[in-house]
C-alpha cells in the first residue's frame, strides 16, 4: 500500500490563492528582466514608527519576554487596546474579557471561522471580499451565502436582497468597511440596519476594521461597537499592519462580546502561543502614539492618491478618489477580464496590480491598486501605462 498524501478536503477545495499565483508570475517576469513596480499587495512600504522600533528594542532587553508570552496576550497591551477604543471611538471595553490581541487580524478572522462554524452552517459574506472572509468560512465547511456588491449600489450591503429564508438561517455574517477591495465607506446609519437585520435574525456580526485609521479628507470611519447594543453580538477585529506599517510584526486584535472572544481564545489556546511579548509592547506604544503620528500616514497615503486618480484621469480613467484605504479600485477596460488586464499590464509595463476577481467572482471586471510607493514610482507606473498605451 503507498502512502496517500491527498490533502484533506478543506485544503484541497479552497481556490488557488491569488497571491500565490501572482507571486509565481511576478517571479517570471523578474526572470526576463522586468524592473517590476508592485502594486499588488496592501504591504505598507517603509517602516514603523520609531517609538515602535524603540520600544520593541527595548523589550528584547528584558529576559522574561524571551519566554512563551501569556496566551490571552500580555495585560499591559490589552489594557493599551481599551484605553485606545476608549479614546477613538468613546467605547468601554474590558481588557481582559472583550479584547484579545492576534497574530494579525487574518488569524484570528479565520479562527473566527474555526471556532464558530460547524460544517453545513450557513454564514454571510460580501463578494467581492478580502479573502480571509469567506476562505476561514470555506476551510470551517461553511454554506456560503454570498452578498453580491455593485458599483450602483456604491459597494454596500444590500441585506434586503438576502432571502428570507437564508437569513433565518445563518449564523454568522462578515463585513468590512472602510472595504478592501472596493474602498466603498459605510455610513453610521448603514451600520445601525445592519445591527437591527442582525439582532432580528439573531445572526453574529464579524466586522473587519483594518482601515480604521487610513480615511482621509476629515472622513472618521465608524466602529461597529459604537452602534448601542452592537457589543451584544458582534466582534471588530483590527490590525497594526496598515496605520503603523508594522505588517510584518504580525499584530492585531479582535475586541467586542465576551462570550464570541472566549471561544476566540479558547481555540487559539489549542493552536498558537501568542505574539512574542517584544512585539506587543512595541504595539501598545503604537497605540499611544500622539495622532500626529496616525495624520502622518494618512497624508502620505492621500497624496500618494490624489497623485495616482490624478494621473490616470490624464489617461482616460474616470476613478473617484477613495475616502479611505490604501487602495484604488479601477475598472478594467470594456471587454476586458479582471486577470486579462493584471496579466497584460504586468508583461506590458512591470507593474503588478491584482486582478478583482481574486476577491471573489464579483470583482470581475476591477482591478486592485495599492498605494504602496512613493510618487517618483507611481510617476514612473503612469509613464510606462501611457508608453504600453495601457487605458481606460
Ligand atoms: C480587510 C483586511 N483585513 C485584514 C487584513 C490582514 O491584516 P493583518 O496583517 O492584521 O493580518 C487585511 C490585509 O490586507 C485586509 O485588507
């Protein structure tokens, strides 16, 4: 008998990751040469605020951090995230039962997934969606029910299209907004129905905040937990990766109900040790930092925007200017698939941009932007669109 090295059926029916595949072809194009410009992942570029990189030296210093950090997090960081949702959003949470930190917000918004969905549960997700949405769901064996967005109904959740019936049956519905991909902001309003839809299904709500901080033009993205009542059954997962380009640290945190967090840690408890204890200090300083800090980066990215709509309105391309995240989401040309274009622009010009649909079927016909170069690159990117003769 040979050995049978199938992966299980959670592993064998996920989707290529997109990424993965990009990687590969952006790997050949170095090959032939290409000086690539890559625009493709949300990878903040340059480094995390000194004070951060202070702290986090600082702490190597000290010996009991070496060890295995404590499971729910150091106290010190999770008292640091109460104080800031205190501070940003005029929400009380309590640091020991309501807010847990994570290996970066990806983990845990599967884990999530883990933890809370038995196969054959029905959970809600947006298409087009960052895929930890409905790949955490898809590895749990969930029924997925996809919330089809549309650029008419400006990328929002329309919960009076989910059938009745569906409704009454899932247990779980995800959400993001600031939205990556499509940069679509919700308002407080949009925020209050979604509560109500869930509260009357009795559905739990996960909503992923990543873009907390990376609004522009005054524009202040709500928190789901600022909606009265929302904490009764909902969760907000965050993440230090984007404001405070500390991506590769691996930290972020989920806040929110006590009982949805304990199963949270409760799973985690049997799969992971922690965030080495360094890097949660250095997180808890980030989250101090005075806002000049956060208006800092929020600069950098709104010109890095203003400079790019710009430019390519020069080339025909009609995008409106995002009011939030780091991203431009661009339609492709008429006629034009979603991996046609991101595989033409890469052998035409070097420059990675990610294909829509790689945030689910309903991002055909998009293209992702990130805006993670500085303006001498984006003007190089734009000289070698007008040169391929690459246009709307
Ligand atoms: C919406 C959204 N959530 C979560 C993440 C992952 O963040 P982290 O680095 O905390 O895992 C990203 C990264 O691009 C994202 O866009």
């Amino acid at each position: 008998m040979g050995f049978d090295f199938t992966p299980a059926d959670r592993v064998n029916t996920l989707p290529p990751y997109v990424f993965a595949r990009l990687d590969e072809l952006k790997a050949k194009a170095r090959e032939q040469g290409l000086d690539l410009i890559d625009l493709g992942m949300g990878n903040p570029d340059g480094y995390a605020p000194q004070p951060v990189i202070d702290a986090a030296t600082e702490a190597l210093k000290v010996g009991e951090n070496h060890g295995y950090p404590p499971f729910e997090g150091t106290g010190s960081f999770r008292s640091a995230i109460a104080r800031w949702y205190h501070r940003r959003y005029g929400v009380n949470l309590s640091p020991d039962s309501e807010a847990l930190p994570l290996i970066g917000s990806k983990e845990g918004l599967t884990h999530l997934a883990l933890a809370y969905i038995n196969p054959g549960d029905t959970v809600l997700v947006p298409s087009p969606a960052y895929p930890a949405h409905f790949r955490g769901p898809l590895i749990a064996g969930a029924n997925l029910h996809k919330m089809v967005l549309t650029a008419e109904k400006d990328w929002l959740i329309d919960l009076s299209q989910i059938p009745e019936s569906v409704a009454q049956q899932a247990k779980i519905l995800y959400f993001n907004y600031p939205s990556n991909p499509t940069t679509a902001v919700a308002s407080r309003e949009f925020f209050e129905e979604i509560v109500a839809f869930a509260r009357h299904y009795s559905i739990l709500l996960v909503h992923d905040l990543c873009y907390a901080e990376l609004a522009f033009d005054g524009y202040q993205p709500t928190s789901l937990l600022e909606i009265p009542g929302a904490k009764e059954l909902s969760v907000e997962f965050h993440t230090l990766s984007k404001t405070y380009s500390m991506a590769g640290w691996r930290v972020g945190f989920v806040v929110g109900n006590s009982k949805i967090i304990q199963g949270l840690r409760t799973l985690k408890t049997n799969l992971d040790y922690g965030i080495f204890a360094a890097v949660q200090a250095a997180a808890e300083t980030a989250l101090e930092l005075p806002d000049s800090y956060v208006e800092q980066a929020q600069q950098r990215y709104q010109q890095r925007r203003d400079f790019l709509v710009e430019g390519l309105e020069k080339l025909g391309w009609n995008i409106p200017k995002p009011k939030a995240t780091m991203y431009l989401w661009v339609p492709c040309p008429k006629g034009t698939g979603s991996t046609d274009f991101a595989l033409d622009t890469l052998q035409k010009t070097g420059v990675v941009v990610t294909p829509g649909n790689a945030f689910g079927e309903a991002g055909e016909g998009y293209v992702r932007i990130s805006l993670i170069a500085d303006r001498d690159r984006l003007q190089e990117v734009l000289d070698r669109f007008q040169q391929a003769g690459i246009r709307y």
